[in-house]
C-alpha cells in the first residue's frame, strides 16, 4: 500500500548524473527545492551541487544547494 504502514522508507531525491521518469520514481524528486528537509542536509552532505529539476514537475529548473 502506497502510504501506509512500513517497516523502512526510503526517498531517492538525486542520483549524480542520472535521471529516472517511471510511474513510481522520478529522480531528481520533482518537489526537492520545495522541501528544507532535504534541502538543508543535502547542502550539508554536498555544498557545491547544483540539480536540475525535470520540466513539467512544477519546480523545473535549477536548484542550487549551496552558495552561488
């Protein structure tokens, strides 16, 4: 079941270099610039990244992680 009970959850927001369009994943996670909770860490673990969201996942573009 989609949202229900689960013993381990696991959201693949990035993968480096790669990009996934499947009815149940898409990477990078189209909503990830929306989010602090991934935002702050992922800055944390990677300062310098810079993602590019798919288009047409209503936060396409460009996401820098860490300063300009």
């Amino acid at each position: 079941e989609r949202w229900g009970p689960r013993t381990l959850d696991v959201d693949v927001l990035w993968i480096d270099g790669s990009t996934v369009d499947e009815p149940d994943l898409v990477v990078p996670h189209p909503r990830m610039s929306e989010r602090a909770f991934v935002l702050v860490p992922l800055r944390d673990l990677a300062p310098d990244l810079v993602v590019e969201v798919p288009a047409g996942s209503g936060s396409e573009g460009v996401v820098r992680i860490g300063p300009p």
